[in-house]
C-alpha cells in the first residue's frame, strides 16, 4: 500500500538558492539520495527536502508492535538566510506515522507533521560542527531507538510533550499546582476545576502570568476585594498590578494516557477534542467562564493536568501540566456556553525561583539556617547584598536609615519606582520579589532601638554582622561593641575615589578585630608602595583634624564622582569572598582588596593579605585603655631585651592612638637610638636617627601612623614604674596635652615576668 505524505501538498520552489553553504548541503544530500533532490516550498524563507532513511529495525520486532519501518520518509526544512547557522528542522513525512505513540516529537503546528526532537539540548548548538550526512544519520539512529523503545534515556520517568511556538509563558510553582488536584485545594468542591489569581507584568513583547495565590474558601473573598481596588487605580499608575483569574481543570483519576497529542488546540472546538483524548472534562469550565467569569481582561489562563502512566521526569508526580490562553470576550458566551470558535493560546510553563534552586545554580551552598546583619544598604551595600540573595542566602536583616533619592539611582541597586522608600524596607521587598513563593526570612529595618546594638539577644540569632556603612563612627561603634563577641564580623569600604575596595574580616572570636585590621593595612604602608601612595593621597584631601582617618567613600553625596561599573566591581568581588567565609569561616583575619587601575586600559587587580591576632592587653593604672600589639611586636622587644642582657634597654612604639574608643594599636617598634644610655639600673632613650625614623613612618602612612608610646626594660623587675618613669611619664604628659591632637602618654615596662604597660 502506497504511502501518503505530506510532501506532496507542498510546491515546488521557484526561487534562487544563494546561500553557498546550503548549496553545498544540498549537493551532499545528492550523493546520499543517489538522484536528483526535489526542493519543495516550506514557506516563510524555508525550503523543504523529502527523503527516505534506512532504519535498522530489531530482529525480533518492535516494541510492542510500533509503527516504525525500515524505509521512513522524512522531510528536511533549511532556512534560505540563516543557514547552517540555523539547524535543519526535521519532520516525518508520513501522514499516518505513529505520533501520538512517542516521546520526543515536537507538537505539530499549522497543520504540519511534528517535528523530531533529536537532540537533547539546542540544535544550533549541536548542528555548529556537523554536516547534513550527519544529521541524516542521527534522524536514523532516532527512528531506531523510537522502534526498541530506548527514546526516554530516564526509563522509569515519562517524557513530557515537547512543546514549541509559545506565545508566552505562566509562571507557578509545579507541586503548587499539583496540590489542586491531589488535595482539592479549591473553593468549588466537589468539581475538578480550581481557580486562581495571577499578575501579568506589564509589558507588550512577550505576555507572561505569575500566579499570585490559589483561591480557596478562605481567602475568595479577600481575593476580589483585592482585585477590585486594584481596577480603581488610573491604568498609568505604576503600582497597578494587571489582576486575571485562571483556571485549572483536570481529569478523574481512572483518566491515564500514555499518549502523546501533538495536534494541540488553536481554537475552542480544538480544545474541546484536546480535552475528550485526555479524559479531561470541560463543561464545567466553560459554564463559569459562561457565567461567573470575574475577568475585565478578554484573556486569561486556563492550565489543564494530564495524568501519565509514571512520574513526569524532573517533577514529583504524574501530572503533566498543559498551559493555554483564552481570549473571551462578552459576544463569545451565552446561556451558560461558548458559542463562538475562540482563539486559544498555549503558553510554556517555568517554575518560579527558588533559593535552593538559586543556590544550586550560583554555586553557593549557605545553610538555610544562617543568618546575617547588614548594617548600610547604601549603593556598596545594596549590590553585596544582592549577591547573597541571588545565591540563595536571603536570611538576611537590612537595617539602614537613608531613604532612595533619584542621585542615589546612578549607584543603587534600587531602581525608580523605589524613590522615597527606606532603603533597607525596599532592599528587603525587591529580595522577596525575586521568590515570591517561598517564605522568605529577610527583614529591612529602618534602624535599630536605642541599645539594641549592645544587647546580646540581637545578635545570637545572627551568625554574620556585615558593615557596609563607610561611617567612622560605626566602624568605632562596631570595634567595641561585646554583644557580637561570637559573631563573625566584617567591614567593607571603598576609597581612592572608588579604585580600592577594602574587606576587613575578623578573625576567630573577633581577633584581629576590624580595627587591628585596618592598623595593620596602614602599617603595611612601609614597604608596599600602592598603600603608601594611597594614604598619601587620602591624607592630601583629608582634613586632618580626627583622630583617625576613617578611609571610605559613603557614596551618598549627590556631588560624588564614582561610576556604578567601580561600585559594581568591588560589591562582585567582596560578595564573592563572604560567601566563602560565610560557608567556611576562616580561622584568622583577612584583608581583601580590590584595585581598578583605568589611567590607560581598564584593569582590576586583587589581593587577599592574612593578619595573625592582636596581642591584648589592658592598661595596667586604666583598664578603658586597651592596647593591641600587632604579631611579632613583642617578640621584636624582647629579642633586643636579650641582647641588652643584664642592662636596661628600650625603644619607642609607633602605631595608631583612639580616643573615641581608648585603644593604641602597636604596629612597630623603633630599636633605641645610638646616642641611648643604659646600665643595670637606668635606661635613658636617645634621639639620634629617631626623628627620622618616624617621619618615615608618617610620611609612608599619610600620617596614619606615627610615635604612639616607649617602652624599656627592668631585667631584675620590679613590674612596675619606678621614681624615674614616672618623672618622665609627667613630663612627657606636659608635652603630649599641647599636642594638635593630643596625645596619651603610653609606656610599657618589660621585665623576666611579661610586659606590663601603662596609658596616663
């Protein structure tokens, strides 16, 4: 019996075939079909070339007596412009081929044969290094393993209908959606039809549904009224949410097929033969839309569950959702049913985001249960922490005072419709939008209550507190504060009008602190060029009048010159380090810095620097004076204590002095000058070299660090200040109060038992 075939409904080309590439494909197809090659009109710039592949077919038959032969007509479609960089497009040419028995065959559209899906993934991507003799070889290799049965590699899944030429897509989350039908979540009982809300963002190019929420008997109610206020609001006001209510409709649960429709319906008699091979009644849907409709939209979605024979694969269950858009409009309905043929619509489904899933992808895997503190969600803090939460990690709390201004939109990761909002509160709401289905755990505040910060109940729940402030005060605040003492701290700033990012990263049980820190970065100014020239250019536009110089750019001036690629930059990289300290914290402190070099090309340079612990000690006459010795300090002193021997020796301490939080960070020692006195009972510190030696310092540090104290010996003891000390410590004090700023007087004594120091 002779075949029928689509082909021959087809004309014949008449037009010029330009494309070289495809004039060679079409020569190779020659050679495979030993003859002339017929080149048929496929419309819309394609041309269409029947052919027949051999099928090695199984000895002993196929599988359960499947319709697949060992001669099968094909068709081969070519795009006449965008060849070979557009894959052929592949159809059975058999009008009466078995496809509603197999998997992988795309649905047929406009009265065509459906299409092979023959390769997992994008066949221009797989097309990209292979000739035509090859794919005619893999359409062969298909045919086969459809006849054995070997199409679905997952054997104990079922493979979905393949679906292409969607007008848009619905977006709603699958074991949601099966709820409905394994759970009746409905307010119409006893029916196998469910409604539900859903938003349609407002665009124009590609039309797209998110459900909103199921209706049920709860919340029906609360759901129109919802929608009614929504249709008050003028059609340009920004905050109108485009409301549709949808529906979902579903087979009874004897209703299994194994069987593929490839004819989906294009129209409202269509739909009803779509829904008669599936099992799946209609009459009910299409009385409400009859008669209780609530849409003021002519279009809505209408999602229809198919049961299979076995779990979809990549789902948790046997419903396999099909998703159209009806378009309805007053005319179309009467007495309870549609009377016209109306156009219908099927959409491609997508599940909406979740952190698990966003986890998965980033390659994050922060546990749920963590939780982190951001103080500052200015235009740094407001990118970091996007990071995170599109990584997955939002058990977030935002707290920031500042409020989006349209200056702030240049930098921020906030964006118009934001202005005037808190910008923690809005941070927060933008992170629960990006997973609208899932309980989200973040929190923006405005700020905290007066000492709040000082409590311990505030920060047990939190594991990382992270400062993106770019504020002296709170890096002071941060520095010594007790409440976070087990918490994992961290500091972020930018400087060098926006070319160096800096992360301070505490170490274990807050040693090195954030200001240890930053002392040891300064301190690092003596050999390292980069940071000299830096602080030296900071110090040029500083005023010079705090104690400390708290380096950092808080990006909120409305005159700040920083693009949003630099901010952009340094979030990247900062937000890349949290999550792996977030994930393994590590033991001591880091320091991460991000330089943009853009005097000529645009180049970003990094550099991670590792910071030992502070050594701590309390000032012996005042414990509110804490001194904090960088690593290898004190070893330093007490090496040249041994070459003193049996005589008193000494040097002078330089680091950073604090008033607002009563610490001095000692990062050097200068040896004593050789022009020094000394013997088993008196130590006198001379002068010669030393002025140079701390303008040395000075000058490499911008002025960051500079002499801070002295220091000598009592080889016999005692452990304490002698008659002579605490003449000097007077003296000194009548110098140090003159000092622009002025100055403690900080000594420390060293003897056989430890060092002993001492702030007046």
């Amino acid at each position: 019996m002779e075949m029928e075939l689509f082909s021959t409904s087809l004309s014949v080309f008449a037009g010029d075939i330009e494309n070289l590439e495809l004039q060679d494909s079409l020569k190779s197809l020659e050679a495979l079909i030993v003859g002339e090659v017929k080149i048929l009109d496929w419309g819309n710039g394609r041309i269409a070339v029947p052919m027949e592949v051999s099928v090695d077919l199984p000895s002993l038959g196929n599988l359960e007596g499947l319709d697949i032969r060992e001669v099968e007509p094909i068709i081969l479609v070519f795009d006449l412009l965008n060849y070979p960089f557009s894959a052929p497009q592949v159809f059975t040419d058999r009008l009466d081929f078995p496809k509603n028995n197999l998997a992988h065959l795309y649905i047929a559209v406009n009265n065509r044969p459906p299409a092979f899906c023959y390769v997992r993934g994008n066949n221009d991507e797989w097309y990209a290094n292979k000739r035509v003799e090859d794919l005619v070889v893999r359409i062969s290799n298909w045919l086969r393993d459809a006849a054995v049965g070997e199409l679905t590699e997952d054997g104990k899944q079922f493979d979905p209908l393949r679906l292409e030429g969607y007008s848009g897509t619905v977006i709603y989350d699958y074991d949601t959606m099966l709820g409905v039908i394994t759970g009746k979540t409905t307010f119409l009982p006893d029916k196998h039809l469910a409604m539900a809300l859903f938003d349609r963002p407002k665009q124009t190019e590609r039309c797209t549904y998110k459900l909103v929420k199921l209706l049920t008997s709860g919340n029906a109610l609360e759901t129109i009224k919802d929608v009614d206020e929504e249709r008050k609001k003028n059609q340009e006001d920004i905050t109108r949410r485009n409301y549709h209510y949808g529906y979902i409709i579903w087979g009874k649960e004897g209703a299994i097929s194994n069987d593929y429709y490839v004819n989906l319906p294009r129209n409202w008699k269509e739909f009803k033969s779509f829904c008669d091979f599936y099992g799946v009644d209609y009459n009910e849907l299409e009385n409400f839309i009859a008669t209780c409709d609530g849409n003021t939209f002519v279009h809505f979605p209408v999602i229809v569950g198919i049961r299979r024979p076995r779990p979809l694969i990549g789902y948790s269950s046997d419903i396999e959702f099909i998703n159209f858009r009806f378009w309805v409009n007053t005319d179309d309905v009467k007495d309870g049913t549609i009377v016209n043929n109306i156009s219908i619509d099927f959409f491609s489904h997508n599940q909406p985001l979740t952190r698990k899933q966003a986890s998965q992808m980033s390659n994050c895997n922060i546990g749920f249960d963590i939780r982190t503190v951001v103080f500052g969600c200015g235009a740094l803090g407001s990118k970091a922490v996007m990071h995170l939460a599109r990584a997955g990690h939002t058990n977030l709390t935002l707290i920031d005072p500042d409020h989006i201004s349209p200056h702030n939109l240049v930098r921020h990761a906030l964006f118009g419709e934001d202005e005037g909002a808190n910008k923690a509160v809005a941070l927060a709401e933008r992170i629960k939008s990006i997973y609208p289905h899932q309980t989200n755990n973040v929190i923006g505040l405005a700020g905290l209550k007066k000492g709040i910060i000082d409590k311990k109940d505030f920060f047990e729940i939190h594991n990382w507190v992270l400062d993106f402030t770019a504020s002296e005060a709170f890096f002071n605040k941060l520095s010594m504060v007790r409440s976070m003492d087990k918490r994992n701290v961290a500091s972020a700033s930018i400087s060098d009008f926006g070319n160096l990012g800096i992360l301070y990263k505490e170490g274990e049980s807050r040693n090195p602190r954030i200001d240890d820190l930053q002392a040891y970065l300064y301190s690092l100014s003596v050999h390292d060029k980069k940071i000299s020239n830096w602080l030296q250019k900071e110090q040029q536009i500083s005023d010079n009048h705090n104690v400390t110089v708290r380096v950092g750019i808080g990006c909120n001036s409305e005159t700040t010159i920083l693009p949003d690629d630099k901010i952009s930059a340094h979030a990247s990289y900062f937000s890349g380090n949290l999550k792996r300290e977030i994930l393994a914290p590590s033991e001591g402190g880091k320091i991460y810095l991000s330089r943009i070099e853009d005097s000529q090309d645009y180049n970003i340079e990094t550099q991670v620097i590792s910071v030992m612990p502070f050594e701590v000690f309390k000032a012996l006459n005042n414990p509110s004076w804490m001194i904090r010795f960088k690593d290898g300090v004190i070893q330093k002193i007490n090496e040249e204590c041994v070459i003193g021997g049996e005589n008193e020796t000494g040097g002078v301490f330089v680091g950073i002095c604090n008033y607002k939080t009563k610490t001095i960070h000692v990062v050097d020692s200068i040896s004593a000058p050789i022009d020094s006195k000394a013997n088993p009972i008196h130590f006198v510190r001379g002068h010669k070299g030393l002025s140079e030696e701390i303008t040395k310092f000075k000058h490499n540090s911008g002025e960051q660090i500079g002499y801070i104290g002295e220091w000598h010996s009592h080889p016999e003891g005692p452990n304490a200040l002698s008659q002579q000390d605490m003449e000097s410590v007077h003296n000194h004090k009548t110098e140090f109060i003159q000092l622009n700023p002025p100055l403690p007087v900080f000594l420390s004594i060293i003897t056989p038992d430890g060092l002993f120091p001492f702030v007046f």
